[in-house]
C-alpha cells in the first residue's frame, strides 16, 4: 500500500451507518460470486490454511495500547468475521478474505527462522534470525503497533536484540513504526543497520507532501477510517485489516541498495535484492532468501490485485514494469523458492503454488496493461474499458482477484497513464462544473421531485449505479435536500455491499455516512519530529507555496529571506504576480524582509504547532527589514481544510 505520511491514526470513531436492506440485486449478484468462486475451492481453502498456518502467539484480547493505555487497535468489536458465511451486506469473496486477515498474532514462517507478526495493521511485520539477533523487514506503520509486535516476538521467541531493520519500500506502512524496534542512538552508534532501495528517502518522506493534503482526505474514505467495524460498515481493506493507530516516525536508512540489486550478507544471513523501483512504489526491492529459498516479494505480489491508480489519488503506476518485475523474480527463483512472503497477507507455501501465484500476479497486470491498452488503440475510451477486460477476465488466479485493487480502476489507470484523463470526446474535454451541470440537469427532468422520482425508480429495478448518477445530480444541485441525500445515500450503500473489493467498499459506505450526516471524527494525527525534519526545505517551501491565496498581482517583486540557524541553508522566496518562487542557496539579490530561526521552529510555525510570537520571546526567531511586508505575505498563505467536502458539493 502506498498512503500519505499524514495518514490519520484513526480508530472507530463514527457509529455505523443507518444500513437499508440488502436490495434483491446485491444478493444476485453475490449469489452469483459465491457460484463462480467454487470452481477455485481447492485453491481457496488452501489460502485459508496459508493464512492460519504456524500461529505461536496473539496478543492479549487482539489489543495495542499506547503507553497512557488508550487503545489504538482491538479485535473484540471484530467478533462477527467468525460467522463462516458472508451475511448479505457482504460480498462472499471480500468476507473469506477479511476472515483470512483476521488471523492475528505471531507466525511461525520458516521454523527456526523466519517469523511474521500479522493482524495489528494492515501491513505485516516478518522478523529474521540473524546471527546476533533480529532482522525486522517493515515495522509496521506506527511506533506502538511494532512495539507491540517486537514485545510479542521476545516474549514468545526469547529476548534478542535487532540488528538490522529493511524498509521494503517508501510506503509509510512500511517504516512508519521504526521508532518502535530500535532507537535513534542505536543507529547512530553503528549497532543497527537500516537498508533501503534507492530513492528511498526522497519518495517516503517528499512524494506527497506537496498533494497530501487531498490524498488523505480521501484515504478516510478508502479505508473506511471513520467507519465503525460492522457488517453492514467497514470490514477489510482487502490488503488488510485497517491501518494501525499511533505515532508515525522516520529514521534514514543508513544504506541502500542500488538499482543493480545483488547480493549482501546482513547479520550473517545472505540476501539477494532484486530492484522493483516503478512498481507498486517508486523506490521498491524484493530479495531471496538462498539459506532457507524463502522469496520475499514485498507489495509486488500479495494476496490480492494491487492499485495501479489507488482511490485516495496517486501518481499513476505502471502495469507493464510490474509485470515484468515478477517475471524476473521468476525466472530467477521461480523454480527453487519454497516459500514467498510478503508486506501485507500471509505467506504461499509449496515449490508449486508457489509458481502458480507468482504467474497469477504477473499475468494479472500483463493482461490488464495489454488488453486496456489494445482496447483503447481500438478506440475504446476509460468508461467503456472495464466491461471489455472484466468479460475477458477469465481464469484468474484467485490471488490475484479484485479484492483491493480491480480491473475496473485499473483498466482506467492504464488508459489514463498512457493518454490522461479526457476521453477524446469534445463534449466531454469543457463540460459545466458539477453544480451548474446539476442544475441544468434537474431542470430538465422537470424539477427536483421528478428527479428524485426517477433516481428511487432506478434504485428499486436494483440499478443502483444510475440511480446514484440521477441523485448525485440532485445532490449537488441543492446539497440541503434531505430526501435527495437519503436515496443517493441508499445507492452508495448498495454498491458498496456488492463490492470484492473492500476499498471500493469502504469508499461507498464512508459516502452514504456522509450524506447520512454521520461521518465519524477523525482521531488527531500524529507524526514525530523526525518526519517532519526529514522533509527537504525545498519540498517545504514548494508546499508553501501552493497554500498561496493571493488577493491581487504583486506588481513590484518582494524578496523573504529566510536563515535557518539549525541546517545552515539560506531560502529567498520571490513573491511575484500571482505566485512565488522559493529559491534554495546563497543570494545577494534584493532583501525586503529577513527572518533567522532553525527550520525546526520554521517546520513548527507552518505546522500551526507554534506561534511567532513564542519564538521570538524565546529568542529563537529575528526578523529585520519590512516587517509589515512579511506580515502581509504571511497573512497571505492559507492551510486548506483538511476535511473538505468529497461527497457533496
Ligand atoms: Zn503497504
């Protein structure tokens, strides 16, 4: 999984949502997935065994608390995935694999060597025994979920120190909780070794900085982070359970391993990296394990189809490098590995099954990339590209379903990638903004009750996605029209109760609370100083700059120099026109108002987390030259609103 650094530590905050009967479609249509997922029974249950296989321990009540013992994850509220059937609200796939992820605890992988702590955050914790003690691959995403699972792995195992940690890949769910398996001063005296694939440090800690803002007000969404757990309301991410509560850090990598991947004995135990940079991350390896021919595949290949272009919104990933990574992976391990683990989900164990899932992975994105791309060189455009790949879609490995990423976002992922978003269709490159279109729209149906009429209709014959196209218009022509937020509401909730994939799920039902005017309060975000210091001042500033609201053209430039006492850099920031122009670097250009502090108070200040005034009592920020000017630009700069609206207008 790929999400932003400012990722909310939420637990369950809202209630569930008022759910409206299953519709006589949703249970067709999950009669019909049930009918179709016996062909792969055998595989199936196999998973479901995989997924079971080799527990030593749990966690006491399936619980982690911080230190003041606030409670950031439970299982208890979890109780009803132990009905085997799926109940209606589900989709029959989805509930086998939220019930596959509920397997919580430690897992003996490889005995006497390889372990995983799964089941207390959507991504996987896999500890390796080193000579002198413990190699952690991915700590999770937060300091007191590894904690947590490094406490449970001495307790079970016997007191080892960790000598090592790998971040697999620049995704917060894969670093995040470093802080909680080793210290700072640790590293800093050479006892642990961190290793990263190269580029990670830039793309962890900057890639979404700039667009973070956006990225995780949808994330709320597409992890159903306000959703309480329920049948009827959030019940897996399809990659795994739900994203860990806590402290999100940063401790740099003290290595890295270069695009040449190769060989390098860590704690006495050899690896074999391999690079999958442009993958599912932009800075990504897999490694293989010779000693006990255990492949790593990292969050290349899990148990499930990943994003090429996640719902929360992300730079676009590419199908046709992902392929071929795999590929790779299996031309070179492919016939000896015994077992493959990975970042989320549990382990594939077997010489065999393990090649078929490695093929099933790397058909998947071959098939998605080439037949979206062959449709749409035949003219296909991104709304008509799913029908085409999903009744293609024939002999998938049931690994590789739809349970988190699906064909259908994907399919128009590729498109999107190789042509961008506008369909060719003129009608379609200029058309009116949603609210206006909307009006027009009711107007045309012969006002607000005929629409809604209509939307009711289409929501009764069990077309649930016209009516919710026919509502939302309504929606946003008069967003207080209860009647209207009630139907479009009921619509979301049946797309969501037909969904394999539990994004796709928790996206839909997260809308209907909205519009139901229930959605939850976000837990408060929580990331450490480190993260935050690890940012680069260019990234800072660049970021600054898109909060720019101005009022008018400035028609004479302004310069605002800033010293930083901590870092020794120099900032001058042009405030031109209607924009600015940071500039990193020494500068002998004109000056009109300068302020020294250290970045840290400076990362403070934007962070909302100081005042000006405070610094400059405490004597930890100057300002000379035209104060009022800097006061002005200032006043100028504005956070967005980090809870805007997605559903409604
Ligand atoms: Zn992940």
């Amino acid at each position: 999984m790929r999400f932003i650094l400012s990722v909310t530590a939420a637990i369950f905050a809202a209630g569930a949502a008022a759910a409206q009967p299953v519709s006589d479609s949703t249970r067709a249509l999950h009669a019909e997935a049930v009918a179709a997922a016996a062909v792969d029974e055998a595989r199936e249950a196999a998973e479901d065994a995989a997924a079971r296989r080799g527990l030593l321990a749990t966690l006491p009540d399936g619980q982690v608390r911080n230190a003041e013992g606030r409670i950031l994850w439970d299982w208890t509220p979890y109780a009803f995935l132990r009905e085997e059937t799926a109940p209606l609200s589900v989709h029959p796939r989805l509930w086998r694999q939220a019930r596959r992820n509920a397997n919580h605890g430690l897992f003996e992988v490889v005995p006497g060597a390889i372990w995983q702590v799964r089941g207390y955050d959507i991504a996987v914790m896999t500890i390796i025994r080193g000579e002198r003690g413990w190699i952690i691959v991915d700590p999770l995403t937060t300091e007191e979920a590894a904690r947590a699972s490094l406490a449970l792995v001495n307790r079970t195992l016997g007191e080892r120190p960790v000598t090592a940690v790998l971040y697999s890949h620049s995704h917060a769910d894969h670093f995040g909780g470093v802080g909680g398996v080793i210290d700072r001063a640790a590293v800093a005296r050479g006892e642990v070794r961190i290793v990263a694939p190269h580029g990670f440090e830039r793309e962890a800690v900057s890639e979404n900085v700039l667009a973070g803002g956006a990225m995780n007000r949808r994330a709320l969404y597409m992890f159903g982070s306000f959703l309480a757990p329920g049948a009827d309301s959030q019940v897996d991410t399809g990659l795994g359970p739900r994203i860990a509560g806590g402290t999100i850090g940063f401790i740099a990598p003290t290595e890295t391993v270069g695009p040449e991947g190769g060989l390098r004995t860590i704690d006495g135990v050899e690896f074999d990296f391999l690079d999958a940079a442009n993958t599912e991350a932009p800075a990504e390896f897999l490694f293989y394990l010779p000693r006990w021919r255990a492949l790593h595949t990292t969050e290349v290949a899990t148990k499930t189809l990943h994003n090429l272009l996640t719902l929360r919104g992300a730079q676009i990933r590419d199908a046709l490098v992902w392929s071929r990574v795999i590929d790779t992976a299996m031309q070179r391990w492919g016939g000896e590995a015994e077992v493959a683990l990975a970042s989320h989900g549990w382990p594939t164990f077997g010489r065999e099954t393990v090649g078929t899932y490695l093929a099933g992975q790397r058909d998947i994105y071959r098939f998605i990339h080439d037949r979206a791309l062959g449709a749409a060189n035949g003219g296909a455009t991104p709304h008509e590209l799913p029908a085409i790949l999903e009744a293609m879609s024939l002999g998938i490995d049931p690994s590789a379903r739809g349970y988190y990423g699906t064909i259908n976002h994907n399919a128009k992922a590729v498109y999107q990638r190789y042509f961008g978003w506008w369909d060719g269709v003129p009608a379609n490159y200029d058309p009116l903004p949603p609210e206006e279109a909307a009006r027009g729209y009711v107007a045309l149906a012969g006002g607000p009750d005929r629409l809604l009429e209509a939307g009711l209709a289409a929501h009764r014959a069990g077309n649930h996605r016209w009516a919710a196209e026919l509502l939302n218009h309504l929606v946003f022509a008069d967003s207080s029209n209860a009647a209207a937020r009630a139907a479009l509401a009921d619509a979301y909730e049946q797309i969501g109760f037909q969904a394999e994939s539990g994004a796709w799920r928790n996206y839909y039902l997260a809308a209907a609370a909205t519009l139901r005017g229930r959605e939850g309060e976000q837990a408060p975000r929580s990331q450490s100083a480190d993260f935050v210091s690890a940012i680069s001042t260019q990234d800072l500033f660049d970021a600054l700059a898109t909060r720019l609201v101005p009022a008018a053209p400035v028609t004479e430039p302004r310069f605002f120099r800033f010293v930083f006492s901590d870092t020794g850099e120099v900032v001058t920031v042009e405030r031109r026109g209607m924009i600015e122009i940071p500039r990193i670097g020494p500068n002998d250009g004109p000056v009109t108002a300068e302020v020294r502090t250290s970045r840290m108070a400076f990362a403070g200040l934007l962070g909302g987390r100081v005042q000006a005034g405070q610094l400059i009592a405490a004597g930890q920020l100057t300002l000379s030259g035209d104060i009022l000017a800097l006061q002005q630009w200032l006043a100028e700069h504005r956070s967005p609103d980090p809870a805007f609206n997605v559903v409604v207008p």
